[in-house]
C-alpha cells in the first residue's frame, strides 16, 4: 500500500507593496546564500511534500515562474489573485482536486519564508503520518514555537479540501483554523515566522 499523498502549496501570487511600492523589485526574485527567495521556500516545502504547487498572478514576473518551475514545482495562475489570499489558496486547492491521483493532505506556505527548514516540513508531514488513519482526513497541524507562537507550514487534511477551494478575501485559512483549532507541534525552528516583509529583512549582501 503506497504512503498518502500530500501536495505542497507555495503562495507566491502577491505583489509585495510593503517590500517595493513601485512593484519593480519581487522580493521573492532576491537571493540569499545565490538562491532566490522562492526557490529556498520551494525546495525547503518539497522535501516533505510529493510535489508542490505554486500559485502566481496573470502579471507575475516571467523569472518567477521560471524559478519555480526550475525548484520543480507545478505552476498555477490564479486569475484573481489581486483580490487577496484567500483566492490564491482556494485557486491551489482546485488544482489539487483536479489531479488524477488521490491526496489525502495538503501543506501550505507563502513563498516568502527562505529560511524555512526542510527538517521542519519532514516534521509537520510525519505528525500527521503518525496519526491513527481514521483521524487523518480531518486533521489540521501547526507547528508553533516553544513559546506557543503558530507558525508554518499549515497542513490540512482532505476533509477540508472543498472549504479550502471556496475560499476568498485577504484572510486565507485563518476562519478554518478558528473553527477547527490544529493539532499542534512544537518546534524549536524560528523559520516558521521569519519571512522577507521589507527590504531591511534580507540579510547583508
């Protein structure tokens, strides 16, 4: 019997205002270490997922797709991103539920996270591999800090996959996660926080 599925899903569909107010600069084009931003959250969320998918608007920058696709992720255009998260994420869920092969979970980031540890998203993945079978599908898992700070990535279960895919606005998955509070996992990994929000959060060149 194979080991569920579960698919990777970066949001990499905003413009970064906060990061560049003229939208000329992507911040999820800047290196760290001579790899993009993207790429590092890519590679970091593939290591515990089968394959990932990356949502990005009409307009985005032809290098970012190209260094997603470069990280091996599926590409997704979501015609709508503009209008917030929330259609982003429900974009990413319908490309799930239109894949031929059952999954059983999904585990979303935004593509900002590059210090996100592939140690950390192989931790999430086996939390909710160890559950009893019978309460996987419903499951929602977190990883927080010590000090109960929530974090990602965010895994979700099948059974939320058709909320998910509904989704709209600007506040993603955060009223699911308040009608279903996630199990949660501690870990001591700041780069469940840490992402790229202004320019002063890249570290020295």
């Amino acid at each position: 019997m194979s080991a569920p599925r579960c698919i990777g899903i970066l949001l990499a569909a905003g413009r970064g205002r906060r990061f560049d107010p003229q939208g000329v600069r992507s911040k999820l084009l800047q290196r760290i270490e001579g790899r993009e931003v993207a790429a590092r959250a890519c590679h970091a969320l593939a290591a515990g997922c089968d394959q990932v998918i990356a949502v990005v608007r009409p307009d985005s920058p032809a290098a970012l797709t190209q260094v997603l696709q470069q990280a091996g992720a599926q590409v997704v255009v979501c015609a709508d991103a503009d209008l917030g998260m929330g259609h982003s994420l429900a974009g990413a869920a319908r490309a799930v539920l239109a894949l031929q092969d059952p999954v059983q979970a999904v585990m979303v980031m935004p593509a900002d996270m590059p210090w996100m540890s592939a140690a950390t998203v192989r931790s999430v993945r086996q939390f909710w591999s160890a559950m009893p079978a019978a309460e996987q599908p419903a499951c929602i898992a977190q990883p927080t800090l010590p000090d109960g700070t929530p974090g990602h990535p965010v895994l979700f279960g099948r059974d939320h996959f058709s909320t998910l895919s509904e989704l709209n606005g600007d506040a993603g998955a955060r009223g699911l996660l308040r009608q279903h509070p996630p199990a949660t996992l501690v870990l001591d990994d700041p780069g469940i926080l840490q992402d790229i929000d202004v320019p002063s959060d890249l570290p020295p060149s």
